[in-house]
C-alpha cells in the first residue's frame, strides 16, 4: 500500500489516453473504464427507468408479453472492418446496424443488443469513445437498448485498433415467416435502392483514394423500412441485406436455399454514378461490393407494385425498383440480361477482392 | 469461366488446409466453411426438430411460455485466451461455458447462445475443427443449443489464431432476484471449491512450465450446480463467478455494489496444493489468478448450512465451503484474517499480471 490510498488509480485521460492490458483485466481499471466509457454512452439507449446494475448480464422485461405467439429472434455479427473510421460511418454504427438489419430481415422488430469489444493494446482512448458514441447514437435511432457488453485488450499487433461483435434479440410477429428458402418461380425481386456504396467508401478511404463526388458508406437500420413493408398485405417471402458478397452473391445464396432460378435486368439495378465510375477506374463490380443499408425483397409478383410503393414512401427506399424474377429455370443460377442486352450468368462471389470491409 | 464448372470450388482440406481471408468474404468459401465445419456441429446441440435455415438469424420458440413471470436475461463474453488449447480446456469451451455461467450467475437457465469468430489467416483448420467440436461438447453437456454465428477473417498478424465472442439468453423464474448489489451485513459468503486453477493452467501451457501434478483448467458450466442450489429454500443474494481478477477482486465489485465491508478466513479458501506452489514459486497469489468453474454465493446467514449442503451434493460444489461474513465495516473494502493471525486488506486486482486469461 506504501503510502497510496487503497483503491488509487489514476482517472482515465480520454483525450490522450492509450488503452492497456489492464482495461482488459477484469481489475479496478477494467471497472472505471465501464464506469467512465461504456455506462454514460450506453445508458441513453436504456429504455425509461431500466438500469444496469453492474451484474453479469442483464435482466430484461419479457419481450413477448406485448405480442402473444410472437417468437424471439437472435442474431449476431462481427465487425473487423479497417479502417475504423469511412465516409459515412465508422465500425461502431455498422456494429449496430449490422445486427439490427439481421433482425429485420427475419421480420423481427431489434429490441436488446449485446456488445463485446476486443481492443488493441495501444489504441487511443479517443478512438474508443468516438466508436462507443457512435453505437450509442445509432442505438437510439434505431430504439434498440445496448443492455450487456464486456471488453478484452490483446497485445500490440494482436489485434487492428479494436473488433466489435454484437448480437440481438428481437420479436417476430406471428404468422409471419421469411427465409431464404421461400423464394418461388413467377416472384418479383425487389431492391430498395442503389447497390456498391458501403464498399466503395471503405475501399477509398482505405487506399486514400480520392473522387470528384465524395462516396459514403449507405450504412444504416433498416427496420423502419421493414416494418412499412410488413404494414403492406404483400405477400413477402424473403428479406435479405447485401452485405459481404453484395447483390450478386446474397441472391445466389438464396437461389441455393430456395433452389430456384433468377433472371435479372442488369439496366434497372440502380448504381450512383460516383461509384460506377470508381468501379470502372479500379476494375470491380458494384453487383459484388458490400452494401450495409440496403435490402432484398422477393414477394409474389401480384404484390410488387404496392410493396414497391410502400417502400419509395420510406426515406431508405426512395429508389425502391423491380430488379428481376424468380424462375424455374437451372435452379441455383442466376442469369442477367446485361445493359448491352446480352446475357451473363452471375456467379458467387469467388476470392476476396476487399477484405474486412465489415 | 474457362472451362471450370461455375461455382466450382475445391473441397476444405481440414486436416492441412488453413483458413484464409476467402472464408470470411461471404462469398462460395464463407458458405462452404458454414457447411462443413460449423454446421455439422452445431447441429448436434439443437432442440429435436428445429433447424437452421441459413437464413440472418435464428428463429426461437417463446423461451417464457414454459414459465409465465419469467424474465428474459441476457449476457455477452468476448474470449482471448492464449494459448488457444490449455489443460482441462481450450478456448471453445471456455466461449460457451463463460457465456453459461455469466446467464447461470444471474439465476437464469441458459437456452440459446450465438457466436461469432474472427480468426486470423493461417489459422489451421484443423485446430477450428478442434475447437467448434469443443464448443458443441461443452453446449451439449450443458443443455444449449449454438443457434446462429458469423465468422469474419482477418490478415495475418492481426489477431492470434482465432478470438470468440459468445452472446447468451436464458430465461429467470420470476421472483427471483439475485444480484451483486444485494449483500447485507450479517450475511454467509459462500464458496464451491478452490482457486486459481484456470488462471495457473492456462499460465503454465503458456510459459511451457512442468508441475509434479499438473493443474488443470476447472472450466465448467455451472448452471446445474445454481439449479441445485435454488431448488433450496435458502434466500440467495448474489451469486457471481471469480474470473478475470479472481476471488479478491469480485468479491470486491460485490462489496463496491453493495456498499457493505467483508470479512474473509484465509484459512477457509481452498486452494489446491500444486495450486499453492506453483503461486509461491511464482510470486502469484491465487486468489487473484482467474476461475472457469467455481462461484460465490452470498446468502442469509441462518440458510448458509443448507445451502452448503446441497452445494456439496453437486459434483461442482463438492468442495464448498464458507469462507467469510458481510458486514457494515469499512464499506467497500474486504479484510482478510491470514493463516497467520493477522489482518491484511484485500484489494482489487491492479494492473495485470496475467494478460488473456480467458
């Protein structure tokens, strides 16, 4: 003890502060960084009168007491993406959008999220908030709670900065079953607007890249969306979010599950210009390139025209279009009428043209 | 395509092959990785009759319609732990059974957990074979099923081998409230069993150190011995487990919460001999080395021979023992009588002797 009081520990510097071993430790500098980083931010997203009380994990009111035959939905996600701060967005808003949007897109209203950190020794604090107000703020526009978390720090070059994995819980109405398995010959394919952007501004910012028009990650939750959708008497099946792998590859995975065909009109899948010319410049294709506000929807064709409505009325859906149909033939495949009126047959994504771009 | 069949990828080699960043693109390997190493897993811990549906999420039954007034609880772990494979454990058991007990500790049944891995290109396949086998045991034994994962890659020398972060949810008997925040003067501190077997196992693995009687990891899921101890009328306050920062530090965050003083009996703490020596040999103390499989609880004093006994009637608890008093003293701060007469405060844990313990 020689002379220091029990207990001492220097405050947090959160300006020019370095995360160490010991906020990883589970000791006294492992609870004032709880006290002082995670507990204020995290704590507006609480729902009224709702605390934390410091325990192992958090009790929650039963989710399913305001929906009677609902059924609970979990999700997680990891978020390594590099770097850690893109036009648009940072690791931390796509931590949370990313688990929100894997709610919504099994038809679940997000309601509670966990969050683990894995830190860098050595990373500054400064990163740190910025990251954790960034959940926080993204956690409250889309009225979910960040209820539990828990934090470990690796040494030096055991880790890129910090790593984020998220999970939540939500509530499913009843009746209402979507999966990638219920797409069905004669079903229109729908996509709520333009594809590429959350790839293309993390790739830019990575190589520092520079564009006439600045390119902004499009990530956002998209739940608002869905629930307008599920407000609509559409006969919707499936509802996917492009992320890793973008369009091409997430529509393959669901003519894999559904075991059906596709046939796409490459002319209606909207691309901003900035990213087309930058995907021309570099070589990619914005069909393969991660999307992280954006979402997929096969529905019976009869019901196209009053979804599609119901989606341009959404701010995440203005450019809401018809991209293709479901068909019966070489289930599994995609085929594309190209923009010269060809034909190509698009594939799965194959390699890893853009790592960690979430 | 050039003569090879679309969508052709050659099989995993898991018994040489190593993983690279095309396994967490999202793209043909993602899936293929999902197919062949985790789902075949996982599988095994599923409720007879559910299945997955490769969808973003998964789909539950309503955990709370088996128990009207019971509340969801919720909980998250991120695990580090190095070396990967330790005695008595590995980092894939410890992902599921830290997750288990952080619900377990709140008096929650634990029922599904999520995962989520970032693994570090090169990482064998062999040894993420080895370690999701670990996983599904370690939830099969304990009764939870591994509902939904993700798995992101990241290049080499940006994490170390692989990281897990597990998120839990169980389900409260309603009534019951157990947290660190409720000790009172007067009241039992109870232990299960002795200390610092994990924090010395995964220490010796590390540094390549050799004990006449190896010490193993106590890893385990303590939900069964908590059922056991609640089927007892004894009024339980907190239960909590000494992980990270051990004994000393807990029953510290217990006392900081709680606003109550401690006073412990050294004398009373079990540790095992081999235990014992490697920490004198070392200069460790043990009740700060970290714990996998051991709790405290803290409960009415009249009730602390009851609920010793029915401790001791669970194969987890055959050891326990009561190891101390709450009392209004010195809020906050814990005493300890040592083996030798004396008095010595028990502080926090302060910086971080054993980095990555779990």
């Amino acid at each position: 003890m020689s002379g220091i009081k029990p207990g001492y520990i220097r405050p947090l510097d959160l300006r020019h502060g370095l995360v160490d071993l010991t906020h990883g430790a589970g000791g006294r500098a492992s609870h004032q960084l709880i006290e002082s980083v995670f507990k204020p931010a995290f704590a507006s997203t609480w729902p009224e009168g709702w605390q934390a009380a410091g325990d192992d994990g958090a009790v929650l009111t039963n989710p399913l007491a305001a929906m009677p035959g609902g059924r609970l939905v979990m999700s997680t996600d990891a978020h390594v993406v590099s770097p850690l701060f893109f036009p648009g967005g940072d690791i931390g808003a796509l931590a949370v959008h990313g688990t929100v949007n894997d709610l919504a897109m099994m038809g679940a209203q997000p309601l509670h999220l966990s969050v683990s950190f894995i830190l860098e020794e050595g990373l500054p604090l400064a990163d740190l908030v910025r990251v954790v107000h960034s959940m926080a703020q993204a956690a409250m526009n889309a009225h979910v709670a960040i209820v539990t978390g828990d934090t470990k720090v690796v040494e030096r070059g055991k880790a890129d900065g910090l790593y984020i994995s998220t999970a939540g819980i939500g509530i499913c109405p009843p009746g209402l079953h979507l999966s990638g398995q219920l797409a069905r010959p004669g079903d229109a394919i729908l996509l709520s607007g333009s594809v590429g952007e959350h790839g293309m501004a993390v790739l830019s910012q990575r190589e520092g890249l520079r564009f006439e028009a600045p390119i902004e990650s499009d990530c956002a939750s998209l739940h608002g969306l869905v629930a307008h959708m599920l407000a609509t008497p559409a006969r919707l099946r499936v509802l996917r979010d492009p992320t890793r792998g973008g369009l091409a590859t997430t529509l393959n995975e669901i003519a894999s599950a559904s075991q059906v065909g596709m046939q796409l009109d490459e002319a209606a899948i909207p691309v901003q210009d900035a990213v087309a010319a930058a995907c021309e410049f570099m070589g990619l294709d914005p069909l393969y390139l991660a999307n992280e506000g954006k979402l997929i929807a096969i529905c019976d064709a009869a019901d196209a025209d009053a979804l599609l409505q119901a989606m341009r009325a959404h701010p995440l859906g203005r450019q809401a279009c018809r991209i293709g149909t479901v068909t019966d033939e070489s289930p599994g495949f995609i085929q594309m009428r190209t923009r010269f009126g060809g034909q190509r047959m698009l594939d799965w994504l194959m390699g890893d043209p853009l790592p960690r771009i979430c």
